[in-house]
C-alpha cells in the first residue's frame, strides 16, 4: 500500500509524471493512526498554468474524435476499476479514513457513474427550429465548452472527482482537476492513472494537487477554463461563484446540506430508526446530504428515540480497516476539534445529550442531543460530523416550517404510512432533492442531483451534464436570399 502511495505522490500534467516545483510539501496521513502515505511537492501557478494550456491545446482534437472513440476509453476505465476495486477500497480506507462499507458504497456509485458517461458521450443531439424567414434553416449545435475546471472535496474523492471528470470528458472537453489537499490520491492521481491507462491521450485530463496558500485564486482566474465544477463548502463556493461570474464564467456548485429527517406520526418507527441512523452516520456524517437534524412528531417521540439512541449506542467506533467498524475516524483534527465544539456549545446552550461520544485524536464516537433552543444557530448550520439534534414536533405545519427554517436546501426525508401524504409533505420543502420512506444520503447517475439556496447551483447527473458541460451554438443558413431595408 506505501508504494501505491508513493508512485502516485506526484503532478500529472500533459501526460506526464512530474513533481511539483513548490517550496513545500502536502503530507498525505492516514487520518485514524497518522501514518504517513506520501509526500508530495506542490504545483505552483506556473504548472496550473502549463496544465491549463495543455488541456486547450488537446482538447479540440478531443472534440473532433467520434464520439464512439471516446466511449471506449470509458469503457476501459469501467473495467480498470472493477479490475482494481480492491487497491482503490484499501486507498479509500488509508487515505479518507473510511470503513470498509462506505469503500463498497462509493466504489459501487463511482462504477454507475462510469457507466452513464460511456452513453453520455453519444447524448448530445443538434436540432432544426423553424424560422420567419423564408429560405432560412436555423440549426443549433450542442458543443464542448472547452476545458472544465473540477475543485472536489475530501469526503467522497474518487465519486466527486469521477462525477464531474467523467462526464466533462466525454461530451469532448478537457479537464483540469484539483483534489482537496488531504485526499490528494483518492482524489486526483489515482483517476488520472485509471484515465490514463485506458488510453486518454495525455493532456485531457491533469490533476494539479496544490493548496490555495500556494496558488490563491489563480485556478479560477485562469483565462482558459470556461466552466468550473465545484464540491465543498458554502463558504468556499460563495466565493467560487463570485470569482467566476465577475470573469462570465460559469460555475457548478455542490455544496453542503443541513438536511432533515421527518418522523411523522403514522409511521413506521423501527423502520424510521434504521433510516435516519444511516442518514446521520455514514461516513462519520461526513456527507453533505446527510441528516443534521431528526425532526419526529411528539405522539412518537419517545418510543422513536429510545430506539434511536440504543440503535446509535450499538455503533462500533474505531479502526476503519477492521470490516465491523461503522464509525471511522473524521478526516482531520480540526474537523475533530470542530465537532467537539459543537457539541459543548449545544450543551451550553441548555441541550440535553442522551449520547455523548468520547473523542481520541481524530475519533470522534456519535453524539445525539436533544433540547437545543428553537432560536440555536446550530439547527441552520451544516454539522460534518457524527452529531445529531432530535427537534418534537406537534403536527405537520411546524414540521414543514421546521424543516425549511435552514439557509441550505439539499436533501431530505419524510418517513409515513400513507405514501401520497409523505409526496404532499415533500412537494412543500425548499430542497433540490426530497425522500418519502427512505434516508436522506442517495445519488443516482441519470436524475438531477443538487440543491436550492446556499446548497449550490445547477444540477450534475444525467442530461443535466449537458448543461453544464456543453453550450449550444446557433448556425443559421439562407438557402434563398435575404432582403436588406438599405
């Protein structure tokens, strides 16, 4: 596993293996016993530069290939990751600190996602729109941007990595991607080797991996890319988006969640239980859709949270590598000392903890809390972590009120009896994304995923992809001739 570490410690730029040519180095660790996986020299603005300009210089090339061409390279690439499905689950477990479950979870979406980009490549379609004027045929053309900047984060790096690159490439751009400095494998190298190994030629796809300390705003500013497909923070994109748009650029924007579970009175509580602890829990809670908060109506409220905390009580926390282990370490100490205040600060603030997890270094065991203030802070932000809040309810009204008083809009759920009840519950919440008897965290390849408010902007998945990765182009012809007034 070292040695996997090691060869990919480095920058791939057009096509070629190199070391950055920064005066310092990210050190990658092994998030639950700090065990160092490589050290890699950062890019400076120069090689973000030279990986830029290599990718426009490939990538028209790229866009005249048949789109049948292109697919086989996706092809390979589905089958390369099946081939290597266990290297890449041991690098999930090394480098994110995630269980052997959420390494299944991730690599199974990644595999669906490689899936659709190899029929993406044969989506886009031109059309013939009619015209006032005689003799004129209007076509539009569905075209390549370009190049495709892609920022991912750290907590499902080789997913959201391959979520944006796959398709970006197969609709004939050229990508430049910059994993998050903590997962800079996962994330980055390991795909550009899975990419190139299936025969992208060199310069469509290379990963800088850098730190904004080096490098500030300069992947962004770039004169070359057209689009830039962000996954992170709210805070991080607020400022993503407003580089780009002062620039006409235009951005993809993922961001966090502070996504609720609903209980409602006619619903089946063991089985509400299983969800919203799954909704909360996976990954250490490190996903943006997962549940923050657990809303339940006061006539089940007891017997859903004796339930809910035996359930939580019962999590095992520790090694990620050992298969029985549900709670892993977070990604790093400050998310650890993040996650710590956030529970002393409910606490404080007059919560209840029915579940206190110890913390030991980056392991923070799950947390549930109950009796937070209305007026808390806490209920609106996003909380990337294994804490949960358990909020009563009385009735469906204050539960929909409850539920839309967030800044953020992801996901969600509602668990009920009546299925049609539960859609009615949904068709109220302000959310790019809404699940009736089921839990908060999903992903599929062909429906639009994102979210509303300070959850992001434009939709990734499916057609959508076409939207953000392409542009169309209007050519018009006059078969007959024109009349002029002068």
């Amino acid at each position: 596993m070292s040695s996997y570490f090691t060869d990919l410690a480095q920058q791939y730029i057009d096509g070629e293996w190199r070391p950055g040519s920064g005066s310092w180095d990210i050190i990658d660790f092994n998030p639950y016993d700090d065990e160092k996986l490589a050290s890699i020299t950062i890019a400076t603005v120069g090689e973000v530069d030279e990986a830029y300009r290599a990718a426009e210089r490939a990538q028209k090339q790229w866009a005249a290939t048949n789109p049948y061409a292109r697919r086989a390279v996706f092809e390979k690439a589905l089958r390369l990751v099946e081939e290597r499905e266990e290297e890449i689950s041991e690098a999930i477990v090394a480098e994110l600190g995630g269980t052997r479950l959420k390494a299944a979870f991730e690599l199974h979406l990644a595999k669906e996602f490689l899936r659709e980009a190899v029929h993406l490549a044969l989506r886009p379609e031109g059309r013939i729109i009619p015209s006032p004027v005689d003799g004129k045929e209007n076509r539009v053309y569905r075209v390549p941007v370009g190049v495709v900047g892609v920022i991912s984060p750290f907590n499902f790096p080789f997913l959201l990595s391959l979520k944006s690159v796959a398709p970006a490439l197969a609709l004939g751009n050229a990508v430049v991607l910059k994993p998050h400095q903590n997962t800079p494998i996962v994330g980055g190298s390991l795909i550009a080797k899975i990419f190139e190994d299936a025969g992208l030629p060199g310069g469509l796809l290379n990963v800088v991996i850098t730190d904004i300390a080096e490098i500030g705003d300069a992947f962004l500013e770039h004169p070359v890319p057209k689009v830039i497909s962000f996954t992170g923070s709210d805070k991080v994109g607020r400022h993503v988006a407003t580089v780009c748009a002062s620039l006409f650029k235009r951005s993809v924007l993922e961001l966090g969640g502070n996504s609720a579970l609903v209980v409602l009175d006619d619903a089946d509580v063991d089985y509400a239980v299983d969800a919203a602890v799954f909704s909360r829990y996976v990954h250490q809670g490190q996903v943006c859709m997962a549940a923050n908060r657990v809303l339940v109506d006061r006539s089940v409220a007891d017997a859903f949270t004796e339930k809910f905390v035996a359930k939580v009580r019962s999590l095992k926390a520790g090694d990620p590598r050992d298969p029985s282990t549900v709670i892993g370490p977070v990604i790093n100490s400050q998310q650890a000392d993040s996650l710590t205040g956030v529970v002393e600060q409910a606490i404080a603030e007059g919560a209840t903890a029915l579940v206190r997890g110890e913390r030991t270094d980056n392991l923070v065991e799950p947390s549930v809390l109950t009796g937070l203030p209305a007026d808390s802070a806490l209920l609106r932000q996003e909380v990337f972590g294994p804490v949960v809040f358990l909020v009563p309810f009385d009735g469906e009204e204050e539960a929909v009120r409850l539920v839309n008083d967030s800044p953020y809009g992801l996901s969600g759920a509602v668990h009920t009896g009546d299925v049609e009840r539960g859609v009615r519950f949904a068709q109220q919440i302000d959310t790019g994304m809404f699940h009736v008897n089921d839990g908060t965290v999903h992903d599929e390849p062909i429906v639009p995923f994102g979210g509303e408010k300070h959850s992001g902007l434009g939709r990734l998945n499916g057609d959508t992809m076409l939207d953000a990765f392409t542009t169309m182009k209007w050519i018009s012809v006059q078969h007959g001739r024109s009349g002029f007034p002068f």
